[in-house]
C-alpha cells in the first residue's frame, strides 16, 4: 500500500486535505470519487522513518547546488520552448537523487491543473518565497522562460560567492583550530606536570600556575552554584536571542563594523537589484516586483525601505526617490537606479547594479581575510609565546635556587 497526500473540494465547495492509503495513484483517485470528493492535487507522501533510520544532517534534503542545477536544466529546456510539463518530466531524469522527489511531486501538480508557482510553494523547504513569486511573475507575463533563466543566473552567482566565502574561511579557521589546540595542550598537559616543582617554600609560582590552581579551587568550591547560574544565564540569553529587539540590535550593530557591515550590505544591494531587475526586465509591474522582494534582505533598514516604498510609488514617487533612505547603506544604487529611470533602462542599470554589488562582496571578502589571518597569527603567537616564556622563566628560576648553596 503506498500514501498519498491529497487536496480536494467536497460537495459543499470547502476545501479539505488529508492522506490516504492506496494501491496506486488510480486507486486514491477511485476513493476520493467514491466520497464525493473532486481532486485538486494527489501526490505521493513519504513515510516517516524511524528517527534511528532518519539522516540527521539533512542530508536527504536537496541542497543548493541541487536547485540550482534542476533550475539550469528546466530553464535550457523551456528556451527550447517546451510545455512545462515536459521540460519537468525531461528534468526529472537528470534531476539528483535528492531532489527527484520533488519534480515528481511538481510534475503531478502541473499535470494535475495547478501552475508551476503554487507547485514549487509546495515545497517550502526546497524553494525560497523569492524563487516562488519570481515564478509566478513570469507566469503573470508570459515571459516564464526568460525567468527561470535569470533566477538560475541568480543561484549559480550567489552559489559562487558561498563558495568563496568558504575557500577564504578555510585558512583562518585551520590557524585558529592549530593554535586553541596548542593552548589547551599547554593548560591541560604542561601546567599541571611542572605545578609541583612550585610547591616548594620560598618559590613563586608563574602566573598561568597561580591562575590554574586558582581557577581549580573556586571551581571545587562553587560548582554547582555555577552550573545553575550557567543554566539560569543561558536560558535568558536564548529567549532575549529570538526577540525581534535583539535581533534588530545585533542586526543593527553588526552592520556597524568597519568591514563585515559594508559586505553585508553590499550582499542585500546584490540580492534585491538581482531580482527586482528580473522581474521588471519580464515586464512585471513594479509593485509587484517590489513585493517580492521584500523578505530577501537581512538587514532591518533594507527590509523596512522596501516595505514602504510599495506606498511611495503608489503615491506617485520614482523608484529612486522611493529608497531615498538606504542612501547611506547604498549610494551607488541609488545612483545607478536613477539614471536607469532618466534613461529608460531600469531593469539593465538594476541587473548592471546587482554585479556590482556582487564584485565589492568579493572585493570586501578578500580584504577582510587578508587583515584577518595575520590578526589571528599575531594573536595568538603572543598568547603562546606569553605562556611558554613566563614557565620558561619560572622554571629556570627554580633551579637557579636549586643551585645555590
């Protein structure tokens, strides 16, 4: 017996879901007629494994680099002017293990009545709302082929500035991972062999020896006054971290610095002018546009703007006029945008103005690493070096009392 998640009509025009068990898909189809039922959509449901037998890391989720590749294909083949549903059943055959339930998921929707758009909203946890209204402005327009190209253009630059986030991260995260190692051998090994040539009368301990033994005895004393302090402060901490006025605060403060807060900034100019250009280049009203981009941004100023720009243009305000207030975060933009409106080309000086954006990311990413590593370097040479002299010193100390008669 397979499972099946339908949705359907009942004779009094409510909608209802549900699941059902069924031999074949014919035979959920039998059962719904026989309940007086008229099907909306029928897809197959997966069965809930034992969590023992689940993968715990995601790894049976499609990744990014999953969707990108199924949007390449699905586009190349609507530019070959295809119907969607058999681009969808010709991408089902080169689609990825992990993402080849999905298009078997979406193929039946199409093939069932529902357009691409509420088929991909299905899926959630696959598709972005970006990617979902994109879709569907191209739907709106007739333009659905030029779209999906364009939003897999999006993915497949936004997957490379991933990728050379990650590449620059790796180094820095070696030389920190090598150094904390090095410490925690240096406190949890050589303290405490050579703490007892110290114990002796008259000999002064080094500071990382004091600083140990001193740290061992308040922890003996007050342990579990600290492990439910600990508990009480983490527990506060989480709740105060998923308030909306703490994440505008660490939003708010993290675009401050002096080079993260202009990459993160430069990564939501990249991301808004990427598809609000798409979309007016399909001929999508500009309202409708600006609506779909409204939750790309992550930070508060950005997604604010965008949210009252909507009202502005109603108004009467230019494009321009309307994100008047990111011109701080965003000048070159602004600048951009406007001359688009003088001369007519809004959707090429937006796209024009997404690359870049994307090329001062990369530009800002370099930058930032290469001030980075030698900071991490330096650091913690000191904090090694600092350790290893001051027990150096104490020990030739000692024995110079040994020695002296």
């Amino acid at each position: 017996m397979n499972t099946f998640r339908f949705e359907a009509i009942d004779q009094m025009g409510l909608r209802r879901t549900g699941r059902l068990q069924a031999d074949s898909r014919e035979g959920a189809l039998s059962q719904l007629r026989a309940a007086g039922l008229r099907m909306v959509s029928l897809t197959p449901a997966a069965e809930a494994l034992p969590f023992w037998k689940r993968d715990l890391s995601g790894g049976d989720k499609p990744s990014r680099r999953d969707v990108m590749r199924f949007f390449q294909d699905f586009a190349t083949l609507l530019e070959a002017d295809l119907t969607v549903d058999k681009a969808l059943r010709l991408s089902l055959r080169q689609a990825s293990g992990r993402i080849r339930p999905v298009v078997q998921a979406m193929l039946q929707s199409v093939v069932a009545g529902r357009s691409l758009s509420d088929a991909m909203r299905a899926h959630p946890a696959v598709f972005a709302e970006d990617a979902v209204e994109t879709v569907r402005a191209g739907e709106m327009t007739g333009m659905l082929s030029e779209v999906v190209a364009r939003t897999a253009e999006a993915m497949r630059r936004q997957q490379e500035m991933q990728s050379a986030i990650v590449s620059a991260l790796i180094y820095p995260a070696l030389l920190l991972v090598m150094a904390l190692g090095i410490i925690g051998l240096v406190v949890t090994s050589l303290l405490p062999s050579i703490a007892p040539l110290f114990d002796a009368p008259g000999v002064v301990a080094p500071a990382p020896i004091r600083f140990m033994k001193a740290a061992e005895t308040f922890f003996s004393e007050n342990g579990p006054l600290l492990a439910g302090a600990s508990v009480a402060i983490g527990l506060a901490l989480l709740v105060w971290w998923r308030r909306p006025q703490a994440r505008a605060w660490r939003n708010r403060n993290v675009r401050r610095l002096p080079l993260l807060g202009g990459m993160l900034n430069e990564i939501d100019v990249g991301r808004v002018c990427r598809i609000l250009g798409t979309l007016v280049a399909a001929n999508v009203p500009l309202l409708h546009a600006l609506r779909a981009t409204v939750d790309l941004p992550g930070g508060h100023l950005f997604r604010e703007t965008l949210a009252l720009s909507h009202r502005r243009i109603q108004e009467g305000a230019r494009l321009s006029d309307a994100l008047s207030p990111l011109g701080k975060a965003a000048p070159q933009m602004l600048d951009m945008i406007r001359t688009g409106e003088e001369v007519n080309r809004l959707a090429d000086m937006l796209l024009r103005a997404a690359d870049l954006a994307e090329e001062n990311v990369r530009t800002r990413i370099d930058r930032l690493f290469t001030v980075l590593t030698p900071v991490i370097t330096c650091v913690m040479g000191l904090v090694i070096g600092g350790l290893i002299m001051s027990i150096m010193s104490a020990v030739l100390s000692v024995n110079d009392l040994a020695a002296t008669p």
